[in-house]
C-alpha cells in the first residue's frame, strides 16, 4: 500500500527513482539536485537498492556513463541543474539518436552568469531542440509519480527516448511536502523491467553510434522528429494508467478555472500552485481569470494547448528565462508561433518572471492577471516585460 | 633471447587467425593506427564491448550501415570514450550480479587518439582510472589530430610540423614536448600501463592480453604511424615504428604496480634520431641545430624513463 508521508521533494524524488529499481545511477553533485544525488546514494549504500551509482567527475561524463549503462541494456538515471546540463548539453541529442532511454532528474537553477543557484527555468530552455521529452512537476507528489512514469514512458518500444523532469530548484526540491510514496509492488505493477531491443553484449554483438553521411542524416532527423511527435500517445496511455492504478490523473496542459476565463495565465512547473490562489482571489472578485499549466514541454502538445485556451482573449505567458534579444521569452515564442495560423487566437502577453529565485507572490500573479485584463480592450504592444525589474 | 630459435618468426603462425575488427574499413593506405587496433582486437578475443571515441578509428569503421567491428562497440562523442566504458562496465557488472546477463566476464575496452586521451578526453580517462572501472583503455597515439587535418594536440612531438603548429620564418614547429600520460596513470595507482606499438606485434598483443587480465583498470598508449599526418611513405610505416625504438623516441615498457619494464630491448648504441625525422616530411624544416635540439629532448626523456625502470619497485612487495 502507498504511504503518506511528510518528505522533502528531492528526497522523495530519489525514493521514487529507487522504487524503479535501477541498475545505474551516474550523478554529479550540483546544487539543488544534491539531495538527490545524495539520497540515491544513501540508498545503494544500505543495500536498499542493487545497483551500481558511478561517482562520475562531471556531468558530461554522467551522461556519457548513462549512455554506456543504457547501451548496454541497464536502466539508467542521472540528475543535475543548470551548469551541470549545459556541460551534458553536448550529449544530449546524441542519447536521443541513439533512442536510449535514460531518465534524467533536473533541478531547475539558473544558469551563470552571474552565477546564481536559485530557481528558474534557464537551463532546461537551451536543451529544447535535443529530442528529449521534457516534463514539468508542479509539486512533490508530481515529482514523484512523473520519475516513475518516465521509466515506463522512456522504455516503452515505441518511445525509446530519454526523457527530462523538471523539478523547480528549492521552491520544489527543498521543500517538504505531504506526499504519497508508492510501495514497491504497486510500481513493480506499473513498471515492466527495462527490455531493450538491443544491447552491448558479446553474444550479439551490435554497434551503437554509427555517423552518418548526407545521404541518411536527414532521414535519421525525420525519425527523431516522428519518434518524439509520436510519444504523446505513449505518454496518454502511461498517464491514463497511472489514474487508473492510483486515482491521480495527468494530462499535457492543465487548467485550472479556465472554463469562461477571458485572461488565462499560463505557467510551468511550481508556479501554478502560486498562481491558482491569484486566480481564486481574483474569481471570487468576478473577474474572469484562468490558469493554463503546461506540464508537457516536448513533444509540445498543440492540440491540448489549444484546446485549453480556446476562448480566451488574453493569454499571458510566464516565462522563466530570457531570450536575449528575441521574440520574447522561449515559451512565449512557441506560444505564438503556435497560434499565428489560428483565427480568433488570443492576444498574448509575455512576462519574464521568477528569474533566478526572485520570488513572485500571490500578489505578483494578482498584478499581471490584472494588465491582462486591461489588455482585454487595449491591444498590447507585442514584446516582452521584464516584471519587477528595478531600473 | 628466447628459448625457442627464432620464436618471433613462428609464433605469428599462432596468433588467432579470426578478425573481430574485419576488412573494408577506410583507413589510409599504411595506418599503423588501423594495424594497432586490429592486433589488439585479436589479442583481446570475443568477450569485451568497446566504447570508442570521435576520430580517426570511429569514422573509417562505422559509416552506416556499415561497420568493421564484429565484438560490440559504442560510439557517443570525442571527450568521452572513458566515460562511456564506466557507463557500459558498471551495467555489466550490476546485470551479471542479477543474473540479466550470463555469467562470464566480459571486459570493457576504451579506444580513443591522442586527441580523445591526452587532450579533450584526460579528464574523463583520470575519472575512470580513479574510480577504478574494470577497464583498459587503449590510447592509439597518431601524434596529431589527424582526423581533422593535422593540427597539433599535447601528444604531437617537439619540433614537429602541423597544420596549427607549423614551421614558418620564426618557428621549427611544435613548441612543447609530449605530455606523458602513461606517467599520470601511473600516478593513478593503474595497476598495469604499458606502452606498445603495431611494428612490435607480439609485445604489443602481449601486453593486451595482460591488461585484459587485470581485475580493474589497465591503459596502453600506442604509438600509432600515421603516414597521412606524418608525411612518410606508406610502405614505411613498421619501419618508422622500429626506428622509434632504435633512436630511443619512442621505447616500449610496462609498468605492473609502479614496477617500470623495457620489454623490447633497445640497441646499446641507439641510432640517432635523425635517422627517424629524416623519413617524416613534418621534420623536414628542421635544421642540424633543431635536430640537435631534438635529438637533446630525446635522450632528456629517456634518461628519465630509465631511472624509473632501475630504481621503480613493484607496490606490492
């Protein structure tokens, strides 16, 4: 039976990985994902776990051990935040070539400089275009059941794809949450043992990680492309079972009182929770505000976002990194290029926030909710805000 | 001597006659890197994966569909060949262990250039050395970075031309000697290093296999002739490498436990090193002076690896 326990996330986060019984672990430390690292192998250390947790000397080679593990027919996990996923950024599309399907546990950090060990979403934003699937936890709980889905959704035959949780540095890794915690029948239930189509061994030898000329590197791209377009039905059905198994229900974009919201919201990640009390506060004053959380960033679930926001008049993106001298911030950008075909599309307002652990409050949400509104008869300049900054 | 007359003649007759690294790769006419890597593989025999870097052996073996290699192999990126094996021999050991895979050891090989070792990949070698992987590393040592053309990495020799070291009105080429990486693993407490190469093929599968048998990490750097890189003919490649020996640039030994070895023995009187820079087109601007210079560097390095191997003591005893 799960239990109901009072943990820190990023603990939480580690029991929930070891639950999946992995066979390698290759994690670097760097703050926040250090919890992580650190339980995982407090765990391997009391035997609560078999498995091997390489002490690498840096996030490239935690990567490039992962590849190796995967390669090799192991179920494999590393975590970081933000300089330790721009030293792996190099290796990134090449796991996602090789369709192997490691799991990754990111505590969200800026990224330097300055250097800056607080939250927001810098680091993950420059991985985009690596053929990751990329998911936002928005709380403990989802920090949890999302590291135990991953493994199902990566391994699956038809996937076969690594795959990134985001777990917001500090405002979620370091916070202790009442959560459920799986036991181990239970996962063992919902996640089959890793079955690789492939694997480094002498008995059938294969080699991994041939190059490609012109004549066939596009092709491999189109497959990378499919692959991870595809996924989303992979991702429903894992997601659908996992309600099934545990009554808690997951779906690409979420929303919260957006039915009849003229200004949605939107937001990744552990701001949604912050942002629904905006929302209810601003309800209950009769203004018809919604919240949109994306909790699927790759493959980008453009039937769902559109779906959600249908309706609406202004749809404020909240974006928690910058794009220096561009369209605006990286989700707003997606936001409108999304949009830009569709007839009756929304305004969409862009707010940079949350920019390495500057808090932003109730009130903050209650502020831009507010210039949504406004927006709702003033067309806005298009662009972006950097909110609250002091000039 | 050996007990037998003229064993070296005849014991090539008892090396597997299998390829594991099969013919139809591209390497260029001559490779001495290509002939290195195909002893090793016969020396090495079916039970082993090999992670293998970004560079020259990468690429002739593994243009898809194609590939050369019949044990199997990985490829991920250039830095990381060490990496990887730790990655690959952790998964074999944690999956023997639960009985995933059968039960029989199977050894984690890493191959990499000068480049993927002693420069870009050095970081990722000394974490695996450290951490202790059952692994051998092969460094197979071209002395540039040939697969892009030639530029110069810390293993290029002194005086040496490349193409971002080369000889010009104010300069004889390389600046710098070679960083000597053999040394830096057995600072590592790497309990078999050795050094090898394809002219010597016997000491060379010799040394493979006793690296093979070491229960933890072992490294071989192997001088690898690059007839392309070096401006030589490709008909003198064993050549050029038996020259390296006679002149002291490049003397073979082993290292057990801290325990330095010769273990080809080299002439009395070494052949000057001229004699070697006068068939490489990269030494081709250098001066009676220079080569004095060189030949001063030379025997500089020698001097030091001898004292290791007259007063070195096994850790063991």
């Amino acid at each position: 039976m799960a239990k109901r326990v009072g943990m820190e996330v990023a603990i939480a986060a580690a029991e929930a990985v070891a639950l999946c019984r992995i066979d390698v672990a290759a994690v670097y430390p760097i703050t926040p994902n250090t919890h992580i690292a650190e339980h995982l192998a407090e765990i391997v250390a009391d035997g609560k776990l078999d498995a091997e947790y390489i002490t690498v000397e840096s996030e490239h080679s935690s990567i490039s051990a992962c590849c190796g593990a995967s390669g090799a027919g192991a179920r494999a996990y590393t975590a970081t935040s933000s300089q330790g996923l721009m030293l792996m950024h190099e290796i990134l599309p090449i796991v996602s070539a090789m369709r192997l399907p490691v799991v990754m546990g990111l505590a969200n950090r800026a990224v330097s400089g300055p250097l800056n060990i607080w939250n927001d979403h810098s680091d993950i934003m420059p991985q985009r275009d690596s053929g990751w699937i990329s998911f936002f936890a928005e709380n403990g709980q989802e920090a949890v059941d999302m590291s135990i889905q991953s493994f199902r959704i990566a391994e699956d035959p038809e996937v076969m794809l690594p795959i990134v949780l985001n777990i917001d540095g500090f405002q979620l890794t370091h916070m202790i949450e009442a959560l459920e915690l799986p036991s181990q029948k239970e996962v063992d239930r919902y996640l089959p043992p890793f079955r690789p189509l492939a694997t480094l061994h002498p008995d059938k030898p294969v080699s991994m990680g041939a190059y490609a000329f012109p004549d066939i590197f596009t092709e491999v791209m189109k497959v990378k492309d499919s692959v991870l377009i595809d996924s989303k039905k992979t991702i429903l059905k894992a997601w659908d079972e996992w309600g099934k198994q545990f009554g808690r229900w997951y779906k690409p974009v979420e929303t919260y009182k957006a039915d009849g919201a003229e200004v949605l919201i939107m937001t990744m990640g552990s701001m949604g929770e912050t942002a629904s009390i905006a929302v209810d506060e601003l309800r209950a004053k009769g203004v018809p505000a919604g919240l949109v959380k994306l909790r699927l960033w790759r493959p980008f679930p453009f039937e769902e976002f559109r779906e959600a926001i249908k309706g609406a008049k202004v749809l404020i993106v909240c974006d928690r990194a910058v794009s220096f001298g561009g369209p605006g911030g990286p989700v707003a950008a997606e936001v409108k290029s999304a949009l830009y075909n569709d007839a009756g599309r929304p305004a969409v307002l862009n707010f940079l926030i949350g920019l390495g652990g500057r808090d932003v409050t109730v009130e903050n949400f209650k502020d831009i909710l507010e210039k949504g509104v406004q927006a709702i008869n003033k067309k806005p300049a298009g662009g972006y805000i950097f909110y609250g900054v002091r000039e | 001597m050996s007990i037998v007359q003229n064993f070296d003649l005849f014991a090539h007759k008892l090396v597997d006659k299998r390829e594991s690294f099969c013919s139809g790769h591209r390497a260029c006419q001559g490779c001495g890197e290509v002939l290195a890597l195909r002893h090793i593989c016969k020396a090495l025999g079916d039970d082993i994966v090999v992670a293998n870097a970004t560079g020259c052996m990468e690429i002739i073996s593994s243009n898809y569909p194609h590939t050369a290699w019949e044990v199997p192999w990985i490829h991920v990126a250039f830095e990381n060949a060490a990496a990887v094996g730790s990655g690959v021999e952790a998964a074999l050991k944690v999956l023997r262990r639960k009985g995933r895979i059968p039960d029989r050891d199977v050894k984690t090989v890493a191959v990499a250039g000068d480049g993927g070792t002693v420069d870009i990949g050095l970081q990722a070698l000394s974490g695996a050395m450290e951490r202790g992987h059952n692994m051998t590393f092969f460094c197979l040592d071209n002395e540039a970075y040939m697969n892009t053309g030639i530029q110069r990495s810390s293993a290029t020799p002194f005086g040496a031309a490349t193409t971002t070291s080369p000889a010009g009105k104010v300069s004889m080429g390389q600046k710098t000697g070679k960083k000597n990486v053999p040394e830096i693993m057995v600072a590592h407490n790497v309990p078999y290093v050795a050094t090898a190469c394809p002219s010597y093929p016997l000491d060379l599968m010799n040394k493979v296999e006793k690296a093979k048998r070491v229960q933890g990490p072992s490294y071989i750097h192997v001088f690898s002739m690059c007839p392309t890189g070096w401006r030589s003919a490709s008909s003198e490649t064993i050549k050029l490498g038996r020259l390296a020996l006679e002149t002291g640039v490049f003397p073979l030994y082993e290292v057990e436990n801290g325990k330095y070895r010769l273990t080809v023995e080299m002439p009395e009187k070494l052949r000057p090193v001229s004699d070697y820079l006068k068939l490489q087109g990269r030494f081709r601007h250098l001066t009676p002076a220079d080569i004095e210079k060189v030949q001063e560097k030379v025997n500089q390095e020698l001097k030091k690896l001898l004292h290791k191997v007259e007063t070195s003591k096994s850790w063991l005893e």
